[in-house]
C-alpha cells in the first residue's frame, strides 16, 4: 500500500535582510532537503533540537510556507501544484494542531466559535442546530462539556486550551494531523493526558499523525518511526524501538544519553555524551557534516563531503563513521 504522506526532497529557505551593525543577509535553510514518508493509520516522530526546522518542516508540508523546493504528495496528489479550490478541499483530510495553546485561540472568539469555524468555512452543517450538535460532540470527544462552549479562551487552562485545539483539527475529520510540539507548553501530568487522547483518537479513527518534538522520551510512546533532523537536515530515521535499541548517529547517541533512567544505579554509572560548542548558523553552516563541529568523532572527509542518508536495511543513517 502506497504511503499517506510522501515528503521528497523538501526545501524552505528564508531571505535575511541586513541588519543592525552592518550585519549581512543571506539565506536561512531552515529545511534543507529532506525525505520521508508515513503509512496510513501510523505515527512519524520528528525530533531536534529547537531551531533545527522541525515546525518549519511541518508548515511547510500542509502549505502554510511555500517550498523553496520539493514535493508532498499526499495521497497520491501533489500539494503544490494544487489550485486553491483544490487546496481548500485538501485542508479537509490535512489539519495541525499548534504548539502555543495560548497565541493559537482567537482571544476575542468562543470556543463554540472557534471549534466551529472550520464546519463554516467547509460547510459542513445544514442548520444552526447541526453545527451545535457538531460543536458539542466535538468537546465531548476531547474531554470537554458541552457548557464549555459559550466560554473564551482566557477561561480555560493550558491543557483544556490543547484540547480545544484538537477539537478544532477533527472538526473536519481529517486524516492526517500535524501536531507541532502540542505537549511542550504543559505541565508533566497533563503532558500524558493530552498524548492518551491523541492516541485513543487515532486508534478510533485511523488517524496518521506528524509528531514534532524535542522529548525523545515522549516521542519513544507515541511514534511508530522516528526521523532526528539537525540544522535543517534529517540524520538518522528508523522505527522506534531500533532507534532506542540502536542508535548510529552521534547525535542521536547524544540526545538518547540525556534521557534519564528509572534506575539509580544505572543512572549512577551511566556515562552521558556532552556536545560542545553552540548549534552552528543555518545562515552559514559548515560545508560538509554540518555535525562535524561538535563531533568527537569527526574526521576529514566529515568537513569535504556532505553525507547522504543511506538506507542499512530499514535504519537510515546520514554519517560518514556509519558503513
């Protein structure tokens, strides 16, 4: 069965102006050609550091940036080349739910209003009380009562004001969902709430989801398969529990050694891999490796060749020290 989501060779580069000081512009690769896809009805995991163009990566894909270059074919449809009738269909089958639950509601809406806005602007209720109705079973689907509705956003707390965005993304039963860093603004306890709901849901309903984060222990319980960008770039990409068990990128190591262990004694002995130096600039990043800066490990072919991600046998791997 062909994939959902096909991203092939995604780029998005930004224009920088000059700045203060006489400081010059030039171009921020923020996705710098890029390549994966995810199976109908799984989960794909996208993790860095901040600023490596994991959230640009995912506007990017639903079309909320322009590509520099590349393609996402969903379903089979190419989405750039789409008109905007076409596109607008699209949005349907192709949601996000954003990372500040805070700056993501209309302040001056109600939660009716804003869970209802994408049943509007598809037309997807024949009568006022239909979209009610719609309104309600959505909250009531997230958690939420069907009271909640007349409220604002002020009223509500960081995890309810998640949940209302997810109400608002399945207001149109889409397929596939971007979910942009959704837990990273809320406390630990609500954290596993909101993931428990994302998981039920896509059991319930076949959802695919494009999981961003920068919690490899959170992302471990809720990917299928899990890609680790860095600096615009996607390094390592495996199913999830080869990725834990296996790791063969320096970099992942060194995230995967910054989880702790539910085990004092092994926590005690355990060795955790230290990246020096600062993340280079992707307005000027290094040729070669762009890792190759904070690699113990590198070598000169690491700053002469960019390495490709090479496929060995399932575990994708973009290093030169890999064979």
């Amino acid at each position: 069965m062909a994939p959902l989501v096909e991203v092939r060779n995604l780029k998005k580069y930004f224009s920088v102006g000059e700045g203060w000081f006489g400081r010059k512009g030039g171009v921020l690769k923020a996705v710098d050609d890029i390549n994966f896809t995810i199976d109908r009805g799984r989960t794909l995991g996208l993790v860095g550091e901040s600023g490596c163009g994991k959230t640009t990566a995912g506007r990017t894909i639903c079309r909320l940036y322009e590509p520099t270059a590349g393609e996402t074919i969903f379903d089979g449809a190419p989405v750039y080349s789409l008109s905007p009738s076409e596109m607008l269909s699209l949005r349907r089958r192709m949601q996000m739910i954003f990372q500040d639950p805070y700056a993501s509601l209309n302040p001056r809406m109600t939660v009716g209003d804003i869970v209802g806005e994408p049943i509007d602007i598809h037309g997807l209720a024949g009568s006022k009380q239909e979209r009610l109705a719609m309104v309600h079973e959505l909250l009531h689907t997230v958690g939420l009562s069907p009271e909640h509705a007349t409220r604002f956003p002020h009223e509500f707390s960081g995890g309810q004001r998640q949940r209302i965005g997810v109400a608002r993304a399945l207001a149109v039963e889409p397929e596939f969902i971007i979910c942009d860093e959704p837990i990273s603004a809320l406390d630990v306890s609500i954290q596993a709430q909101v993931i428990n709901m994302l998981e039920e849901l896509q059991q319930k309903r076949g959802l695919t989801y494009l999981f961003i984060a920068h919690d490899l222990a959170m992302v471990k319980h809720t990917s299928h398969r899990i890609a680790v960008m860095y600096l615009g770039k996607i390094v390592e990409m495996a199913e999830s529990v080869e990725l834990y068990k296996n790791p063969q990128h320096p970099y992942t190591q060194a995230l995967l050694s910054a989880i702790p262990i539910p085990d004092p004694d092994v926590e005690a002995v355990r060795q955790r891999i230290i990246l020096e130096g600062d993340v280079p600039s992707p307005i000027d990043p290094p040729p070669g490796c762009r890792f190759r800066t904070r690699c113990k490990m590198a070598k000169k072919i690491c700053g002469e060749q960019d390495p490709e991600l090479v496929n060995l046998g399932g575990h994708d791997v973009a290093c030169h020290l890999v064979k």
